[in-house]
C-alpha cells in the first residue's frame, strides 16, 4: 500500500554529503519539502526566514553544532520539532539533547523505518499545536467579538461603508474625537475583513520614545546594538496576514514616518540592524483625534505619509452630534455590566435619563461608559438616581438655573418655568420634539406652553 505523502517541511542537516544526500532521497519520496543544509549557520538562517516544520540534524558538526541548531530553532521557532541524529551517542548526550527540548535522539546507525517513523510523529505534533493555536485564537475573535450599538443614521451610513471597503486591502485613517469609539471601528474592520483570521495587533505611537517605537515596530537582527542578544520580530512582522492598528498615528516622529512609508510602499521591512528585508502582508489602520491637515501644514505629519494612510477615512461624529445613540449606549452599558458581574440589571430614573440627554460628552461614549459605571457601582438599590451622576454632568443644568438660595428677587412658578423651557429649547437647538421629550410632556404641551409663556423659539 502507498505510504500517504507527508507533506511536511522538512529541514536537514549533516555536513556528511552522503548521508545528507540519502535522507534527502528518502524524505523527498515521503513526500516532504525537504531544505538540506551542510552548514548549521545556514540552517539557522532558513529557520528564520521560513517556516520549517520538523528540523532532522547531526550533532557532531564543523563550525555550529546540533545542540546550537537545537537552541536556536527553540528560540527563532519554538514550535518547530527538532531531532537529533549522533553516531557518538552517549546517555549524557542524549539527556543534554531532550533537556533542550529535542523531540527525539536517534543514534546510528540508524533505521530507516525509525527515522522515518519519528519524523511523522513529529510532524503530528507540530500540526496538532498549529491548530490548537488557531483555535485559541478563534476563541479569542469570539469572545472579542465587535458590537457597535448605534441607531444614528449618520453611523449606520458610516458602518456600511467600513464593511463594504473592510474586505479590500486598503489603509484606513480613523478620525475623531477621544472616545468615540476609534479603535472599537478598527476592530470591526479587522473582523470584516479578509484577514480576519489572522492577528489584529495595535500600538500607540504617542507612548514611545523613537527609539522605542522603532524597535516595537520593526524588531531588530541580532546584535543590532548592546543588549541585542536575540533576534527580535517586530509588530509590524508580527502582524503578518493580519491587520496593525497605529493608534494616534499622527504622534509618530517625522523619522519613523519615513520608515513606515517605505513599508507601505514596499510591502516589506528591514529589522534595525538587518539588510536583508522581511516580505509582509499587513492591512494598516490608523487612528487620530487630532485634524490631520493641520498637522500636515504645520509639518508634524509628513504628507506622502498621510495620502498613503488615508485611502479611505473615517470620520466618527462625537457623541453630541448623536444625541440619538446616548439612552440607547447607556442601556447597552446597562446590560453589559450587569451579565459581567452576573448581577440583576440596574435601571436609570427619569431624571438621569433627562441629564444625560442634556449633558455634552467631552470624553463621548468613553464617558458615558463611565458614568455608567459609576452609578451602577453607587447605587444600592436597583435604580440609578441624580445622586449617582459625577458632578460633572449635574452641574451642567444646576449652573444655568439659578440656585434659589441665592436669589435676591424670587421668580413666579411661571417665570421659572419659562425660563427651563427656554433653557431646554436651547439645548437642543430648538428641536421641538427633543425638546419635549426632556422636558417629560407630549409635543402639543409644549406648543401650548410656548404659545401661553410667549416663549421667543428662535
Ligand atoms: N458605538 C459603540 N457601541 C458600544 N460601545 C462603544 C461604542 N463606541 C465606543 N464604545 C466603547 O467606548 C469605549 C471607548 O471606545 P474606543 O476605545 O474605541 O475609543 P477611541 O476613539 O479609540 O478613544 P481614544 O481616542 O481615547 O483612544 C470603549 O470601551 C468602547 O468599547
Ligand atoms: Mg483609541
């Protein structure tokens, strides 16, 4: 019966042509991709560049030998099983050669039917741990699964949009507003796209120093500088059939700017220290609360940088430009605490649904997120009253009503009512129906009340 071809990448190394030209003989009949290599410091150098499955090495070599290959595969590609071939075995080389995490310790000589027989299982095991980790990380997309909760028509437009220009391979600049839900956008998109099963990786370029950034970014070879014992990858090769998040990416310093467009441009990178470059495959989103032509103009951002990012960009509308989504957002924060703490769901009173409709969110849904955090915390019984607002938000209407303790002249009942209504009709840009809304009374009310109060609704 025809053995099943294997399939597997298979590295092997032996500074013996004879027996390296045998084994690649055989193995490729196995039906393995085999790389053989006289030179351990060749090997070492494939591993790092291409992803090899099971490693098949002598031990006694010239120049680097199999103990060195075994570590620095462990170290370059930790999954990748490695077994040790010896015509000097010893039971200390053997222990030394398991304890540095060999899959198997082969003496010769060998058969060739164990040989065989090792490398399949070793491929198993190897196969076995990829899909385990795919696995994780599908669980980890489940459970970070993306809810925007919106019922803005502005939003709904704009999340259309993301999902139509998500699937193509295009960078996207996100604006807006600290807050508004930048990054949670991004993450949206990674999940659209066709990269989605790959990593979604993010780092925020205002947190470094230069040097820093440059080195999260890109890795670096090593011995690149002092302290560079171990080849380091890079976010940016990490990220790899996947999508990196630069968060407020217009904080990035003009230099790093030029090395990232380069990557942009060139689908590849060079690790500090490297010259020989890294092929990628990355989708790139960015982010930034601040306006970008006015960054390009005063020269912080470079604007070849800046039309590469920006093949498409999202602006998020802030949170009181979408008055709408506030009761909406503040129930979802509702739910989602109380399933998190697997405690009954609190609700908010009339009043705080009527502040909050009133109040401007400098820090948008982020804010509110809080708020609604806090008053869950603060509230003893099930309901969220005025008293669990930060001050804050209270404030903002305590302020424009005149406290009455400190009235001179106190008004009627009619002059303070003309004078809320008024207060509310301002707020909400004249919004008649808004308007009633806060104040607790149907529409026609209102008329009535403006028409009585000869309320100026300009
Ligand atoms: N539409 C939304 N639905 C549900 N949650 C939201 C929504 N928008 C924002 N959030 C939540 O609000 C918080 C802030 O969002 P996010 O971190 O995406 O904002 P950002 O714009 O990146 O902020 P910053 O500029 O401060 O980095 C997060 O906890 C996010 O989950
Ligand atoms: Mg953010």
């Amino acid at each position: 019966m025809a053995e099943e071809k294997l399939g597997c990448n298979l590295m092997i190394i032996d500074d013996e042509h004879a027996a390296l030209n045998n084994l690649e003989k055989v193995f490729t009949k196995q039906g393995c991709n085999v790389y053989s290599f006289d030179k351990g410091e060749d090997a070492i150098t494939e591993l790092r560049h291409n992803q090899i499955d099971v490693v098949l090495t002598d031990l006694r070599m010239k120049g680097i030998d199999g103990f060195e290959v075994l570590k620095q595969s462990k170290k370059i590609s930790p999954d990748t099983e490695v077994i040790v071939v010896t015509g000097y075995a010893t039971p200390e080389t053997a222990v030394s050669a398991m304890q540095l995490g060999a899959f198997y310790y082969v003496a010769k000589p060998f058969r060739l039917d164990e040989v065989k027989q090792v490398v399949r299982e070793a491929y198993i095991k190897v196969k076995l741990k990829r899909e385990n980790q795919i696995l994780k990380n599908e669980i980890e997309t489940y459970k970070g699964k993306v809810n925007i909760i919106t019922q803005n028509e502005d939003m709904q437009l704009l999340l259309k949009t993301a999902r139509q220009v998500a699937v193509s391979d295009c960078s996207i600049l996100i604006c807006g507003e600290s807050g508004t839900g930048k990054e949670l956008l991004a993450r949206y998109l990674h999940n659209h796209s066709l990269k989605a099963e790959g990593p979604f990786l993010g780092i925020n370029c205002g947190a470094f120093t230069e040097e820093l950034l440059a080195n999260e970014l890109f890795g670096h070879e090593k011995g690149a500088y002092t302290g560079a014992s171990q080849l380091k990858r890079g976010l940016i090769e990490t990220a790899n059939k996947g999508t990196l998040l630069l968060d407020e990416v217009t904080e990035m310093p003009q230099s790093m700017q030029v090395n990232l467009l380069r990557v942009l441009q060139e689908h590849e990178l060079l690790r500090l220290g490297g010259t020989r470059p890294v092929k990628i495959d990355v989708r790139f989103l960015a982010t930034t609360n601040r306006d970008p032509k006015t960054l390009i103009s005063s020269g912080a951002l470079r604007q070849d940088l800046y039309y590469r990012l920006n093949v498409v960009t999202f602006e998020l509308p802030s949170l009181r430009n979408r008055k709408d989504d506030v009761v909406l957002l503040a129930n979802h924060f509702l739910d989602r605490h109380a399933a998190i703490h697997n405690q009954p769901r609190k609700t908010m009173t009339n009043e705080v649904i009527k502040f909050l409709q009133h109040y401007s969110f400098p820090g948008n849904v982020r804010e509110l997120e809080n708020i609604i955090e806090r008053g869950v915390a603060l509230a003893v019984d099930q309901k969220i009253g005025i008293e669990h607002l930060p001050v804050s938000v209270t404030q903002l209407i305590q302020n424009k009503i005149p406290e009455f303790k400190q009235l001179t002249e106190l008004p009627t009942l009619k002059q303070q009512e003309k004078n809320y209504i008024e207060f509310v009709l301002e707020k909400t840009n004249g919004n008649k129906t808004a308007a009633a809304n806060i104040l607790g009374i149907d529409r026609v009310s209102l008329w009535r009340r403006i028409k009585s109060l000869a309320l100026d609704t300009d």
